[in-house]
C-alpha cells in the first residue's frame, strides 16, 4: 500500500513538469461538413519533429485537436487544416475563427486535394471583406531559414498545376496562409505513405517549418 501510495505521489508530480516543459502546442483544425479534417495523421508530428530538430523549437510533439468553434482555439498560434471534402462553418464558428484570427491567431491551410471549392467559400463568411491573394514569391513566408525563391514546391501532381500560396491579410498582417496544388501535407506524412521522393519529403518539411516560423514571429500575436 505504501508504494502504491508513493508511486502515485510521484506520478502526480511528474504529469505537471512533463506538461511545462514545451514551450508551445500546435493543434489541428476539426470541422464539420463531412470533411476528414483528421487526414495526414502522420503529417504534424513529423514536421513539429523536424521543427523541433532543425530550428531549436520546443514544440508538443503531438499536435493538439480543437474544433472551430471552441474557445479553446485561441490556446494555439497556429492552427493547421486538411481534407478533401467538404467543409461547413456556422455562423458562430465562422465568427470564432475569425476573432482568433484578429487577435493574433495564424491559419495555415493546405489543399490536400478536392478542398477548394469548399474552402474558398466558408472563409468568406470568416472575412467577407477580403479575398484570398496570391503572395508574391519574394514574401518572407518563403524566405525563413529555408529559400524558396520560385515560392511553394510542388510535391504532388493533382491536376498538372503549378502550385501557389494565397493568404488572406488584415490590418497588414498575413493571417492565414492556403497552400494550393501542392499539398505538403503528404510530403510531411511518413515515408512509406505515399513513397515520396526524398527530396521532395524535404522540401515540403523545410516548407512547413517555413510557414511555421513565420507565424510564431511575424503572423502571430498570441502568447
């Protein structure tokens, strides 16, 4: 009884100092519509990884879910969103993201094949005042530690289109970044998943450790 006892106290005191010792946690976007916004489950682990590996961050290893319209959001700096399919904000989630946004809150989208259409449309009730834009290829999202002078790689074919990076800007501050025909997501995921190049699973790593960077120094406000 007295080591159960112990082995207990000692737990409970472990739990709080493996809680602190991350500086951050990212998470990823839960939706609805009947989109798998859980896709790519390998994807945020591995490039928090190599984040955490190559750029001295101190990420969570796993990435934290949270649903549009949860407070809980606005624990996050940077939120991640995938899927194919559809995709559904209600009134009040659009109106949660957006204040996340505004306050200091960084989307990234990534286009893992079929998201389009929808996408476009449920972030206009998010800002129907501004449209997605084409970011320039000399923007800093693509000049972090990693250059990408020619903008985002492209890491698989979908419909034979050059990829592009579009953001949505308020205030001057670039708040959500869409990567499109491109999809780094897979390019993130483990090897064995889609047998990627090597160097095209780099580059879609160095990518996304590209757009994280941005949104924890430049995109982001929250603490």
């Amino acid at each position: 009884m007295k080591r159960t006892l112990l082995l207990l106290c000692i737990l409970l005191l472990t739990i709080p100092a493996m809680a602190q010792r991350y500086s951050l946690k990212l998470a990823k976007l839960k939706y609805s519509g009947g989109g798998d916004w859980y896709a790519n489950k390998t994807s945020m682990p591995n490039l928090i990884k190599f984040c955490n590996q190559n750029l001295n961050m101190n990420i969570k290893p796993d990435e934290d879910v949270v649903e549009v319209g949860s407070p809980e959001i606005f624990s996050y700096p940077f939120v991640h969103m995938t899927g194919h399919g559809n995709v559904v904000f209600s009134d009040a989630e659009a109106q949660n993201l957006r204040n996340y946004l505004i306050s200091g809150g960084f989307l990234h989208i990534d286009d893992n094949y079929g998201l389009d259409k929808y996408i476009r449309k449920e972030m206009k009730k998010v800002f129907p005042e501004y449209e997605f834009i084409e970011l320039p290829f000399d923007h800093p999202i693509y000049k972090q530690k990693y250059a990408f002078k020619n903008g985002l790689p492209k890491i698989h074919e979908h419909d034979n289109k050059p990829p592009q990076g579009f953001g949505i800007i308020h205030k001057g501050r670039l708040v959500c970044f869409y990567s499109y025909e491109t999809d780094l997501g897979n390019g993130w995921e483990d090897a064995e998943v889609h047998n990627d190049p090597e160097n095209k699973r780099r580059e879609a790593l160095q990518m996304g450790a590209n757009i994280i960077t941005y949104a924890l120094t430049q995109g982001s406000g929250l603490q």
